[in-house]
C-alpha cells in the first residue's frame, strides 16, 4: 500500500497542489490574518457592534496570494525556506527530547537564565541563515567572506564583531538587574 499513497503524493503533486494550492493558501491565510489583527482598513459598525472588514481584507489577502503564486521564483523559495524551517523545528525537538531524558521528571523542566534566550537568538540565527539559503545570497556572502578575508572591510566587520561580544560578555550581558535604592544607615 505504500506504493498507492507514494503515486497519490505524485499524483497531487503533478496537479500542481504543492506549488501553486499550498502557498496561495498559506500566504492567503497570513496576510488575511495579519490583515484581521491590525485592522488596517478599519472597522464597520453592524447592529452595534464592531466587526473588521472582511471584504476588503479578504479581497487584499486574495491578491496578494496570487502575486506570490504567479511568482515561480517567489513559491521556490517558500517551500525550500518552509521545508528548512521544519528540518531546524525537528532539530530543537530531538534536542529537548534528549534534554529531557537526563531530567527526573520530579519538577517542570524549562531552560533558566540566559539559556532560554540563547537558544531562541540560535533559533533567529537558523531562520535567517535558511532565508539567506533559499534566496541563493548564503553562497554570495560565504564566498565573498572566504575569498575576501585579508581585505580591510572583513578584518574590521570581524573585530566590531569580537569586540561588542567581549563588552557584552565584560559587562555581563543585557539584563542586569536594577537595584531599587541602596539600604544604607
């Protein structure tokens, strides 16, 4: 039966589900949303209370769906960026799963001090690397880097870099605590 839902999946994908149904969904649904929460067009009132206006909204998340739809270019890089993006989520979750595994379960386990903030600045730094992968500049930027190393620009933006790092780490760190007063006498 393997087979069966194998040729399915082809199947579907030769109707063009994944890359032109998908994402018109998906970008539909976010700009639609988005759309919703700000209520950037505003409100209208009907029988005394305030709704969003869904036509518009609707309207503007229809257009903008099949913009990125017509964009081959545009649906490439939202599946290779999606399909990156669940390979990191699947990574943070083995992760955790063998976090956990060393934890006795006696108490609720969540990551303290800094670390949950580290692991989330690890996470942002994944997007924005898949992002830059999936727009081709990843290569661009790498090999500029390599080949450009004993140039002056790369020498300076690497030791801006060591630096704020050595005065974040000297000065420790963004989140001090602020003493309320001193209790002196």
């Amino acid at each position: 039966m393997a087979s069966s839902f194998g040729n399915a999946i082809g199947f579907m994908g030769e109707l063009g589900v994944y890359d032109v149904v998908l994402p018109f969904l998906m970008i539909f649904t976010l700009v639609f949303a988005i759309l919703e929460k700000t209520k950037i067009y505003g409100t209208e009132k009907i029988g005394g209370q305030e709704y969003t206006r869904k036509n518009l909204n609707g309207m503007t998340a229809f257009v903008m769906a099949f913009f990125v739809v017509a964009s081959t270019r545009l649906v490439a890089v939202i599946n290779e960026v999606l399909a990156s993006t669940v390979l990191l989520l699947l990574l943070s979750v083995c992760f955790l799963l063998l976090a956990g595994s060393f934890h006795s379960g006696k108490e609720e386990f969540f990551l303290k001090g800094g670390w949950n903030k580290l692991f989330m600045f690890i996470m942002f730094i994944g997007i924005v690397l898949i992002f830059l992968h999936a727009l081709g500049w990843l290569d661009i930027i790498w090999v500029s880097l390599i080949h450009n190393f004993d140039s002056v620009i790369t020498s300076t933006i690497v030791l801006l870099v060591i630096v704020v790092v050595a005065i974040v780490y000297i000065t420790g760190g963004f989140d001090k605590k602020k003493s309320g007063g001193s209790k002196e006498g």
